[in-house]
C-alpha cells in the first residue's frame, strides 16, 4: 500500500514535500498534535491537495474526508491553523508555498540592488537582459544570469508555480517584447517601471498588439509601493516592499496601498 | 530567511547525514510574536540551528525543549512561550503575544 510506505519514513516524506514544493503553488501539511486512538499518533503527517484528496491516509474514511475539508479550507484561506476533529485528533494544519521566484527583465543600476534584497527576502531570482556584459554573474552573484534576446529567453523559460515578474528594461520597445511574452503566462505578480508616459505608450503599443484591457489591468505600473523612491537602491526597496505585500497579503493589498496616495 | 523549500531540503540532508535533529514550528499565536504559525527551526542536537520561530523572542526555550525531545523523551511536545514580560525587565520577552509551538524529534 503507498500509504503505508509513504508513513514508511520520515526521509521518505521529507522528499514529497520537497518534491511538491518544486511543482505546487502550495498544499498544506497536516501534523497530528495530539490524538485519543492509539494507531495514529502525535508527529505522523498527511499531505491536503487544494482538490481535497489526501495523501497519507489517517486509516478512515470518515477522518481523510473530514481532513480533506479542513485542509482546503486553510488552503483556500491561506492561513495555518489549528483545528480539532472526532477521535480527540488535534492538527495543525500548515499551508505551505512553493519558493517565490523573482526574474528580472534589464540588468540595469536597479536591477543590482533588486536582486540583493529580494534574494534575502527569499526569492529566488532570474536576470535577463540582451547584453552579457550587463547580464554578467560580476554584477550578479548568485543570480541565474540568462544573456539574451528578452523575447527569446522568456518564451522558453521554465515559470515556477509562484513566478513574479519585474520589468525594468532600457527602451520601452524593450518592455513591450518582454509583456508580450510575460503576459501569455500564469504569474503572481507582474510589475512595469516607468514615467506616466513612458508607461503609457507600451501599455497603448500593447493593446495595439492586441492584449486585452483586462489583462494589462493586472500590470503594476508605475511600479513599487509609494514610498518616496529617488535612489536605485530606494526604488529597489519599494519594488521588493510591492512583492512582500503581494506575497503575505495579496494583490488587493498592495492596490490598497496605491489607491491610498492616488495611484489607479 | 529560509522558506519552507529550504526548510525541508535541509532536513533531508541532516537526516542523510544521519544527525539528529528537531523540528520546532509555531502552531498558534496570540497577541504580538515575531512570526505567524507556520514559522519553523530546525535544532540540531549539537545545538545548531537553522531557521527561525522569532529571534530572541523565545527561542532559547524552544531550543531547550528540542534538546530535551530529542536526547530524553524522543516524544513531541507542544511547548507556550510567554512574550508578555513588563517592558522593565531586563532582556525581556516584552513582544506582547504568546506562542505554542510543536516540538518533534525527527
């Protein structure tokens, strides 16, 4: 029975959870905390997908369902919590979250700082650009570096499940080849630098492409969280201050913010 | 900051290693805490740690607790921090919250 492999070992549940963690957005993890039945015990887990099945089957069917429910719940809340449930079982229940993954669209005086911040904040980050001695690991240590036409490396580039897009690029014909591409995925986040009119025009050449309102409406842009930002270093803070308030508390959050000083 | 990603390779490689080691996560917060439920540190049993359940805030009794886990009673625990000392004592847990925190022995 895979269940009863899969309880088999710890390492072998481990590297589920690893393995899942590099292919879901998120799924929760339910441990036992404390139990009236002797054949399931505090410490032994379960994994609830978003669909409600189970892996890791608590030996009932009336107890998998129930855990189903409350798994999705929490998933659906994102929220990690504790919940009781018949038999005296107390679980947590701990939604986690595949690995944010940062690219970053021009490795220009923002990019630098963008990648050191957002890399301590946990992100893992790409950097694309067209000129390998910008897009260059001198400037990028640690980074994924991918030196070439931004059209091209997008276009096969491998989206995580949690994938959030900065576009910063020298020319705004740039940012356009780049939402082009951006925009055909599925993405958490994506975010555009720009004055008023610079954004204005790749927005205009975009619809001119054919994308549609609704779909440029998900674009941050002007990019960052209102902050005051005039340095790279300053304007690197406020973008990455955008990605945490979109990651812990979701887009509408971070529009929130926006909306507070004025920004539609 | 280490995310659940690396949380959870770490522990694979530690156990490959064959060292033991605790997994200390906080289940449920109330009031002020440095880090919602979730958070997660790995204690080693020679006391090196990976991760965080909130800095100072603590952490020397989870550590504790770990030890105890993992060399005495090879059980998991559920362990309450108390972050609600008076803001005048010294090297106080003055944060205002209070956390529970499941301990395991892996």
């Amino acid at each position: 029975m895979k269940e009863k492999i899969f309880f088999g070992g710890l390492m072998g549940m481990h590297a589920r959870i690893v393995e899942l963690l590099e292919k879901e957005e998120s799924f929760c993890l339910a441990t036992i905390l404390g139990s009236n039945r002797p054949d399931i015990r505090p410490g032994q887990k379960a994994i609830v997908h978003h669909n409600g099945s189970i892996e890791g089957s608590l030996g009932s069917s009336q107890l998998d369902a129930s855990l189903g429910r409350l798994g999705q719940k929490a998933l659906k809340e994102n929220k990690s919590t504790v919940v009781e449930m018949d038999s005296g079982l107390s679980v947590f229940l701990n939604v986690l979250s595949a690995d944010a993954q940062l690219i970053i669209c021009g490795a220009g005086h923002i990019a630098i700082p963008l990648s050191q911040f957002s890399q301590q904040l946990g992100f893992q980050v790409t950097v694309i650009d067209d000129r390998s001695d910008f897009a260059n690991p001198s400037r990028f240590p640690d980074c994924e570096i991918i030196a070439e036409d931004f059209a091209v490396a997008l276009r096969k580039y491998p989206f995580s499940p949690a994938t959030y897009v900065v576009v910063i690029t020298r020319g705004h014909e740039h940012d356009v080849d780049c939402l082009i591409e951006i925009l055909k995925r599925k993405t958490v986040y994506v975010g555009l630098i720009g004055s008023r009119r610079r954004v204005r025009i790749v927005l205009d050449m975009l619809v001119e492409k054919g994308l549609s309102q609704s779909r440029l409406k998900d674009v941050f842009t002007p990019i960052g969280l209102p902050i005051g930002a005039e340095s790279p270093e300053e304007i690197a803070l406020s973008i990455v201050s955008e990605l945490i308030c979109v990651r812990r508390k979701g887009p509408a959050q971070a529009r929130a913010l926006r909306k507070a000083v004025g920004i539609e | 900051m280490m995310t659940d990603l690396e949380i959870f390779k770490k522990l694979s490689e530690l156990k490959q290693q064959d060292i033991s080691v605790c997994l200390a996560t906080i289940i449920e917060t109330t009031g002020s805490t440095p880090r919602a439920a979730g958070a997660k540190m790995i204690i080693c049993v020679d006391g090196t740690t990976y991760g965080s359940v909130g800095g100072g805030c603590g952490e020397n009794q989870v550590r504790s607790a770990a030890l105890r886990s993992t060399l005495v009673t090879h059980k998991p625990e559920i362990i309450e921090i108390d972050l609600t000392d008076d803001l005048g004592t010294k090297g106080g847990d003055v944060c205002g919250g209070r956390l529970r925190v499941f301990i395991e022995p892996l």
